[in-house]
C-alpha cells in the first residue's frame, strides 16, 4: 500500500520542517509515502496567475489513475476515527491514491474539478506548511487506529 503526498513549494520554518520529518519517519512503519514538493508560484502576486502555474507543476504529478483528495477547508470534515475509517476505504479501493495540499491561494478550478474528493482538516484557517503537519500527524494517527496502536485517545 502507498501514499502520494503533493505539496506546493518548500518549508522555509525549521521547526515545520522538522515536525513534518518526524512524522514521515513514523509513518514508515505503516505506509509507503510518496512525499512529492512541487514549484511554488514565485513570478506573480496574481492569485490566478499563481494557481495557474501550481495547476501546471501539479499535474506534472496526478496520473489518470489516481484518486485524488484535496486538502481544502470547504472539503468533508471527519473525527479522527471516521478519517481513519474513511481512509481506509479509499486504501482498499484505490490502489493510487494522492492527497494535494496546495499554496497559500488553495487551487485552480482545473484542479478542484480533477479532485475525486476533499477532506477539511477544520473549519478554520491554517497556513499551508503547517497543514502539512497537522495532515501528517492525522494520517499517523489514522494508521495508528487502524492497527490497534494506543496513540489516540478516546
């Protein structure tokens, strides 16, 4: 079983980076994960502009095959044990299955018309390098409760 995460642009804070590195090496017992990092938009302050070249250098990515689920506040909202139950599903029926968390202006419609699925972390608003934290500590515990683990709580 695999894992594709695409993310826009690079992790510029350490402790982002370093908390996004401990998880990934956690999640190596569980998962093979694909960790994709795609060109930021540098050359424009154009929201467009910017979702337009993200759209281009994640595409790059996403084959037909895959079943993609966007990380977008507007997506379906889960408690950890349904995502992990959900997750699971998508796992058994979808042998590619790639999860996008975009830049700072989200995505183009091109690639929200493309997505199979999205799934909200909240209903509030994060920065998109500490989403992929908190998306990487939820997939960890995902993976926990699906194997019976005594990291999460209830």
């Amino acid at each position: 079983m695999s894992i594709k995460l695409l993310v826009v642009g690079d992790t510029k804070e350490l402790f982002f980076a370093q908390s996004e590195s401990e998880y990934l090496k956690r999640l190596t017992k569980f998962v093979k994960l694909n960790y994709v990092k795609v060109a930021g938009s540098k050359k424009s302050s154009i929201r467009e502009d910017c979702l337009k070249m993200e759209e281009e250098q994640i595409n790059k990515y996403i084959s037909a095959t895959d079943f993609v689920i966007l990380l977008d506040e507007n997506g379906e909202e889960y408690n950890s044990r349904n995502w992990a139950a959900n997750l699971n599903e998508k796992l058994t029926n979808h042998p590619n299955l790639t999860f996008v968390i975009g830049g700072a202006f989200g995505f183009s419609d091109s690639i929200k018309k493309r997505a199979n699925a999205k799934w909200s972390l909240s209903k509030l608003t994060f920065p998109h390098h500490l989403v992929r934290t908190i998306f990487l500590e939820q997939l960890y515990r995902a993976f926990t409760i699906l194997n019976g683990g005594k990291y999460h709580n209830d």
